[in-house]
C-alpha cells in the first residue's frame, strides 16, 4: 500500500497540523507494516503556483523546453505522479485567513489535471480517483467547522475530493487551538485520541 503524506504549515516543529499528520502515519504504519510512505514538505520544498508559465511549460514539446519551463513540467509531472500512485493521502491542512495555505494551493493545482484525475463527459464531470482514501488533518486556531467561515476550509477541500472522485475522506481536527492552553491541549488529546482510537478502528 502506498501512502503520500502531505505537509503544509510554515510552522516547523511549532505546528500542530505537522505533529497530528505524523501521528496519523505512524499510527497507518503500525497497523498496516506493510505501508510505503512519500513524504512531501510543501513549506520547506515548495511547489511554484500555477501560472502561465506552468501553461506554457505543459504546452511545450519536452525537446523544445529551456530550462525553466522543464523545471517547472518536472514538478508538475512528480506531483501528479505521486498523487495517481498512492492508496491514500494524509494531508495536514491548517486554516490560515479561512482558507488553506497557499502552499497546498499549488500543490492541489498541480494534482487536479483534467483527462488526469477528472475528465468531462456528456454526463458532466468524472472524478478518475475513486478508491484513495484521504485523511485531511485539519487544524485552526478558532472553531469554524460548520460556519461561513469554514467553507473555504474543510468545505473546499471535501468539494475538491469530490470532483476528483474521492469519496473515502475522513478528517482529524484540532480546532480552537488559540484559545487558550487548556482549550488548545484538549483539542490535541481529542485529536491524538481520535487518531489511536477511531481512525484505524475498521481496519
């Protein structure tokens, strides 16, 4: 079984999102020995957003390319790799500003390829994805799951699954975490809990 593990927080060692991910792999490794895991550090070894330049680089034949453009085909095409051959995908997805990092951003535009991972049909969109499971670990510092102030969140990303054909997405949430020590070490045992406890419950 291969799983792509995806971090996001500019938080380094400080981030909540980093610690419960790497929980969620560890706990995944446990139960299924087996597991080959790719590791993706969109903070540290970040992925360029999408742009023109990305259009043009994908447009141009490979022996035409100068080296630019083949930089930035060749993280495209690893990313997308990654992404088609992996069984799951743990995605540390902390809120900034209500929405996701920019960082996962161009991770996600480099992943939703159409006649890739979704296509169009008579019908309407396909997803092409369906099978991976996607754990999303979703960290904020107040309480938005719910509320208007979520929709770019966790809505956005359970719409963008979706699209993909992913139908098998489970979240782990530490939420409300400025709000205080006691409330911020509640919602990382709850979570810690929900990861040794439940995630791995059916398997």
């Amino acid at each position: 079984m291969k799983l792509l593990h995806i971090d996001s927080s500019i938080l380094g060692d400080n981030s909540a999102s980093r610690q419960l991910s790497g929980e969620v792999v560890k706990t995944w490794q446990a139960a299924e020995p087996g597991v080959v895991v790719t590791y993706r550090d969109l903070a540290a070894d970040a992925i360029s957003h999408f742009s023109a330049s990305t259009l043009v680089a994908a447009g141009t034949a490979a022996e035409l390319r100068n080296a630019a453009q083949q930089h930035e085909a060749d993280l495209s095409a690893q990313a997308l790799a990654e992404f088609i051959a992996a069984d799951a995908v743990v995605i540390a997805a902390p809120m900034y500003n209500f929405t996701i990092p920019t960082q996962l951003k161009a991770w996600i535009d480099r992943i939703a390829v159409a006649g890739q991972t979704f296509r169009y049909t008579e019908a309407g969109p396909e997803g092409l994805c369906g099978g991976k499971k996607v754990v999303i670990v979703s960290t904020s510092g107040g309480l938005h799951v719910g509320q208007a102030t979520g929709v770019a969140h966790e809505d956005y990303l359970k719409v963008l699954f979706g699209f993909l054909g992913i139908t098998d997405i489970e979240f782990v949430r530490a939420h409300g975490l400025a709000y205080g020590d006691e409330v911020r070490t509640k919602a990382m045992s709850d979570a810690q809990a929900h990861i040794s406890e439940q995630l791995f419950a059916a398997a």
